[in-house]
C-alpha cells in the first residue's frame, strides 16, 4: 500500500510459483455481476460517511476487502481487523479459459475496471504479459475436465430450468433480469429498466468460465477464497448445472486453440516470483514477502495513496472517497474496535448486500420491479409479502439466540419453506462477524425480565384449535397446518430468544406491520423501543409463557387438539431412537424409556443409574404419561420383557469377601447426552468416579439374537492409593455377559476367580475403567 521493498531468497520451494496471487486472483473474482458507474464497492454509494470516525470505519472495509493488511502487518497484528484472503488460484484453474486470461491480463473489457487487483508498472511491457500468459495457461489447461455434450432437448431444458433458477432463488437481488423475461402479474408491454448493480456483467462469464468450471463455482464459490463476495446458495448438483446452462446458452468453447510456448512459461514463472504475489496468495514461510515501510503521517501521500503513483507502489484505483476513507482509517486504525457497532454494522449489510433482500429498520428489502420476481411456494393470497419476501432484520441480535445466529446466517436451519428466494451463505467467517454485530447492535432491545413459570397443559390448550388456533396456520414439528403451510412452531424455542417471542405475540404489527399474524391481546408497543405502552396484565404473561413452555416441549409431549388424532399415543421409533422420561412398571418414577426402530427397547433407572428392564416388540403408550403425571405407572406395549437385577455391577468392598451390596450406592444421576447417532449416553457420578453408560443395539439383529451392547466407562483424578479398592461381579442373569474390560485402554482377560464369580484381587487401573456387556434374550 505504501512504498515496498522486496526480501529476496535464493531458493524456492516447487508450489511457489503456483501462485500469480496478487496479480490475477482479485481479478478473477467471479461476482456476476453488473456494477453501477462502476464500482467496485457497493457500500460506497450505500453507505454515507461524514464525520471523521464513519470515515475510518469505512477505511478499515476497504482496508480489508483490498487486502491491504497483508503488506501492512503491523495494522493486521493489532487484531482489530478481519484478515481477507485473495482467491484460491489452484481452484480457479478448474475454472478459466486460457483465453480470457490474455485478455484479462491486457486490461481490456469492463471486468478488468472493477476487479480488486492491483495494477503494475512493471506489466506495461507487453512481452512479460505474454511469457505470464502462457506460465498462468500451462498451470491451467491440464486441469480443464472435458465438456459433456448434452442432447439438444435436453439441454433445453436445462436452460429453461436454469432460467426459472435465476429469476425465483434471490439472483435478482444483485443482478438484472433477462430481458423478455417477465414475472407473473407484470405486464410484457412494461419495459424492465436494468436495476442494482453491484456486480459485474453476466455476459464476460461466456468468454471467461467453461461450463465445469462455471457449475463447480455455483456449487461452492467459497472454495475460491473464504472471504468471497459472491455468496453460497443451497443448490444440489443438477440445479448448478442448469444455472451453468443459462449462463452459458450462447458460449462457444476455445479451449483448443490455445498453444503453449514452453521458454515463454518458464520465463513468466520468473516474472510471478518476483512480483511478491505470494503476499496474497501463500504464507510467509512459504515464499518471498514484500514488506512495507512502517506507517507514519508522512508517508500516507506517498505509495499506493500517492497521486502520480510510483513505479515501485501497487495502483489500485482508488477514486478520491476510497483515498480519503482509507486515510482516516489510517490516522486511527487503533480507534476503530471501539467505533459504533451500529455503524458497523450498516456498513457490513451493505457490503454483504443484505438489505437487497430484507429490510432493517424501515430501509432496503427488493426494489419496486425487482420485488415482483418475489414469489412464493403457497398461495400468495395465503401468506401475502410475508410468503414472498424474506423476513425483517429490525432486531434481530434481540430475536435470535446469539449460538444459532451465525448458522442462520450461513442459510442453515431455514424455517419457511414456502419462500422460493433461497438464503445464501457468506462462510463462516462473515456469517460470525455479522452475528456479533447484530447482537451489539440490538443488545438494548433486551431489557431484564423476571423468570415466570408457563403451564404446559395451558400452552398445549391455547395453541390448539379450540384456544388461539396457532395450528391452523402453522405447522408443528412437521405436522401440518389445518390451513396455509406458515412456518414450524416446533423449532422456534431454539432459536429465538423468549422476552421477543413474548413481545412479537402481544403486538405483531410492531415487528411488521403488514404482517396477517392477529393481535390477540391489546396491547401497543413504542414503535422505537418495542417496549409496551401500558402494564401488561398478569394473566397475559402466564399464557405467553404457558405457550412458550409447551413449545419447548412440542417434540415430546401430546399435539394440540386439532392436530391429534384419537387414539393416536403409540410411540413409534421409525428413523432413530426415541428418549421418553415417564413413570414406567420395572423402572420406577425416574425412568428414562428408550425406544429403537429395531423393535427392541430398554428403560434406564435414573434414580439408582442403572439399565432396570429390556423388551422387544411395540415401544410405549404415551396417553398416561401426557394426559396426567399421578396414573397408574406405564407398562411397556412390548412382550419378552427382561427385567435386569437391582445388584450392580462394581462395588467398593472393604474385603474381598465383604457382602455383596443389592442396590447400587453413591450414585448422582447427572442426566444424559446425545451421540451422533441419536443414542442417549447416560452420565452419573459416583463419589469420586465420573461415569457414562452407553445401551445401544447390537449391530447386527437376528431372530436368534436380538439385544444391546452395554458400555459402562469409569474415569477419576484421584490416585489410585488414595481410593478404596473395586471389585467387579459377572452377572448372574444368564441374558447378560461380561465381553470386554479395559483398564486405561488395555484389554484384560482370565480374571475370575472365585465360586461367587466375583473378581479378585480388586480391579488395578489407574484412570479409566470400561465394561463392555452383551444383553440378549
């Protein structure tokens, strides 16, 4: 950015001259997209800077999205910025017509204009461009996959299909439609003026990217670089490929004609390596780095923000609002983690193009032409704009929970599925940062409340069909609505923060004031704070949180009238197991009953930690359980039930011919976990010992033998001499068998001893213990 001088090094390691980084990569950025007055920035005509700490703010972005900070570390190591990446080039060289990389390296065309590379004096010779052309095409051409030649009725319809792609899943946000290509309800005769622009013009991509290469990047465009403007969306192979097929309907490929001059490559491999592109493009201890002057207010006029640039400095092109910005960062880089993250965050929605889609705070959402491409899966006289557009972002750090945020931004966990505009990802990187700011942004939103206890029976009754109806719009835990397909009840405790679920159901109009969501209490919010205008009545806050509570507990408790069917309790693990707490006939009033969709099921003892009875057949009947706590105890629905004796399994005895104990002792129940495959793993203490107990189904079942693998795994700090000894007794219960025992990690075998098959001497580990049982019967 400033004056720089190279550290030169004798050798170099094979990949560095992989990367013509800094020179090629920022402009082979793919964004699509068609830029207005051709910027590179769309913030900068979004965003106002006028005072001098708006300015820095904005400096610190271009700081960033330039790069800078890889040159200018002593700014980057201060960690108050977020390092950007230059694209990967090896990716790209799946990817790029040799043809265009001439052409590109000529300065010619648009796309040239509003790249993010730096220009350099020493590439005006034109026969340096040409011996890096043909080291850049070499890299290149070997990785070029062959083209499938496609039927021409069905490339057809894949061109159809990429153009109905382009036009519903949000494209339109950044880039202009087809002309001709009407949306529903717009008159043919009505002209369809280009609109936004902040991308770059969709008809380079037919001299610039083969159709793999252009299909792979519409798939993951984050492989390109982590920092990539151009965003993911949730597309499945076949959807990339038709979006490949509209983009390129009028290409013509060239790859053939392109002929590689070997001494011209070899010499452009030397011009790559000494122009420092791996400051971009690979790390400091992989090749030679260009290093800058240490920043000082003199030298802010000199180098890449001098004016007329030096032959030794990058030009970047900065127009006199980029210089100005950029300066003012600057001068006050280490203000800048304190600035306002209100300011902040207007600028990185502006970057990332958020407000093309959504609207925050009265500003953004879809122009007037671009919004009637908007449509929905439904009905639109179902859900109107709320099933055409994508949802408010006015409050959003105070409506979602901070731990979900950054995976709702990166277009996980979507919850309406009747909206045809698709939410992209971003990676990671920004998905994080953009979270944080929101949550700063809106932390005063969240103003203390007194925790209130709802009644799940009360929730059950208001959200069902004879109290407020919820079900007849939306859906619950996938189960459909009686009416319009809105979005899922079932998932809304996990995601959104309670004291916004409470205000949104008192005033609805207030988070989005066309919204066909009723008012069911009256009462009004402040439009600014969203904080009630009047005392909320006591009884209005028992039933929101009453329909809060049974929420959170909609995946395991009884439907809401309307939605349940009559005699419809049987549970029935089909997919993955299902965890039910229950009072249950063998297991007592602390069972943990846990059904399997091999028809085989088991019941764990919470209160002594122990596995209590096993069954086969049909799993539960939940009507007792959910109809009312104070029942008759529950009997499993199955047959061959196994009852497991009380007596457990490890013991601390005083002597080894000390009583066996009948029940277990010491032990703290301290609930349970989830694996990856959806099998509970019971956690419990005892005394000095942390334990897990892990029941799963043996891995192949058969009418002869059906049951679990039963692991029980102990681990302490304590010193081995410092605790009392343990003993460990085989089962006497035929069905149950002692398979495997491990002290910290290393099997043991022949170890009983006695008449009483008890174990002797006491068991000699030093951390860990693990038993493995088979239960079968």
């Amino acid at each position: 950015m400033l004056s720089l001088r190279f550290i030169k090094r004798a050798t170099f390691t094979k990949n560095d001259f992989l990367w013509f980084g800094c020179l090629l990569a920022w402009g082979l950025n793919l964004t699509f997209m068609k830029v207005q007055a051709e910027e590179r920035f769309s913030y900068l005509s979004e965003y106002s800077a006028r005072s001098e700490s708006e300015k820095a703010i904005l400096g610190e972005k271009l700081f960033q999205d330039l790069n800078c900070g890889q040159c200018h570390q002593e700014i980057d190591q201060k960690k108050i910025l977020s390092r950007s990446t230059a694209p990967n080039i090896l990716v790209r060289a799946l990817q790029l017509d040799p043809h265009y990389i001439s052409k590109f390296l000529e300065k010619k065309g648009s796309d040239w204009k509003l790249n993010r590379m730096p220009e350099i004096r020493a590439l005006d010779d034109p026969e340096k461009k040409e011996e890096l052309t043909h080291f850049l095409t070499e890299l290149f051409l070997p990785a070029h996959k062959t083209e499938k030649a496609e039927r021409p009725k069905a490339k057809l319809e894949k061109i159809e299909h990429g153009r109905t792609l382009f036009h519903t899943i949000g494209c339109l946000a950044c880039h202009s439609p087809e002309k001709g290509v009407q949306p529903e309800g717009v008159d043919s005769q009505v002209e369809l003026k280009k609109t936004l622009s902040t991308g770059r013009p969709l008809e380079i991509l037919n001299e610039k990217y083969t159709f793999n290469g252009l299909s792979d990047f519409l798939q993951n465009p984050d492989n390109n670089s982590a920092y990539f403007r151009m965003p993911k969306f949730p597309l499945s192979r076949s959807e990339s490929e038709a979006l490949a097929h509209y983009l390129l309907r009028d290409r013509t490929p060239t790859l053939k004609s392109f002929s590689i001059d070997r001494e011209k490559s070899k010499k452009g491999k030397e011009h790559f390596l000494n122009l420092g592109c791996q400051n971009c493009h690979l790390s400091p201890s992989q090749g030679p780095q260009l290093k800058s002057l240490p920043l000082s207010s003199q030298s802010l006029e000199r180098g890449c923000l001098s004016n007329p640039k030096t032959a030794k400095s990058f030009n970047f092109h900065l127009n006199p609002q980029e210089s100005e910005a950029l300066k003012a960062f600057l001068k006050s880089f280490t203000q800048v983690k304190a600035s306002d993250p209100k300011s902040k965050l207007r600028l990185e929605t502006a970057r990332l193009g958020c407000l093309k889609c959504h609207q925050r705070d009265g500003q953004g959402g879809p122009n007037e032409i671009i919004a009637s491409y908007f449509s929905s899966q439904a009905s639109e006289e179902d859900l109107g704009d709320e099933g055409r557009f994508p949802p408010p972002l006015t409050g959003v750090g105070a409506k979602i929970l901070p731990k979900v945020l950054p995976d709702i931004l990166q277009g996980k966990k979507t919850l309406r599925p009747y909206l045809k505009t698709r939410m992209p990802s971003f990676g990671n990187h920004d998905a994080k940062k953009l979270a944080s700011l929101f949550v700063q942004a809106d932390q005063h939103l969240l103003k203390p409340e007194p925790e209130r206890a709802g009644r799940n029976a009360r929730g059950r009754h208001l959200v069902g069909s004879k109290g407020m109806s919820c079900i007849t719009c939306h859906t619950l835990n996938g189960k459909k609505s009686l009416g319009i397909p809105g979005l899922d009840l079932g998932q809304l405790s996990d995601r959104l923060q309670p004291q916004w679920f409470r205000r949104f159901l008192v005033s609805p109009a207030a988070y989005r004031s066309q919204t066909r969501m009723p008012a069911f209490f009256d009462i009004e919010l402040d439009d600014k704070t969203l904080l009630p205008l009047k005392p909320i009545p006591t009884s209005v806050f028992r039933d929101l949180d009453s329909i809060w509570v049974y929420l959170m507990e909609s995946g395991h408790t009884r439907l809401p009238v309307g939605l349940e069917k009559t005699n419809a309790f049987e549970l029935e693990p089909k997919k993955k197991p299902i965890v039910f707490r229950t009072f249950l006939k063998g297991s007592g009033l602390h069972a943990i009953a846990v059904g399997h969709p091999e028809n085989i099921h088991y019941a764990f003892d919470a209160k002594n930690c122990r596995l209590a009875i096993a069954w086969k057949g049909k799993f539960l009947d939940a009507e007792a359980t959910w109809e009312d706590r104070f029942t008759p105890l529950s009997i499993p629905l199955g047959k061959k039930i196994l009852t497991v004796p009380m007596e457990p399994l490890l013991a601390k005895l005083p002597q080894p011919t000390s009583p066996w104990p009948s029940i277990p002792k010491g032990h703290k129940f301290k609930g349970y976990k989830i694996d990856k495959q959806g099998f509970p793993v019971f956690q419990y203490t005892w005394d000095e010992f942390t334990v897990s107990n892990s029941i799963k189904p043996l891995p192949s079942q058969s009418k002869k033998k059906q049951g679990f693998v039963q692991t029980i795994s102990l681990s302490t700090s304590v010193e081995r001499a410092k605790r009392p000894p343990i003993y460990l007794k085989e089962p006497q219960s035929p069905p149950i068998q002692i398979i495997e025992i491990l002290f910290d990690g290393l099997p043991v075998k022949g170890f009983y001893s006695d008449n009483k098959r008890r174990i002797t001497p006491p068991l000699s580990f030093e951390k860990r213990l693990s038993v493995k049982l088979e239960v079968t019967w």
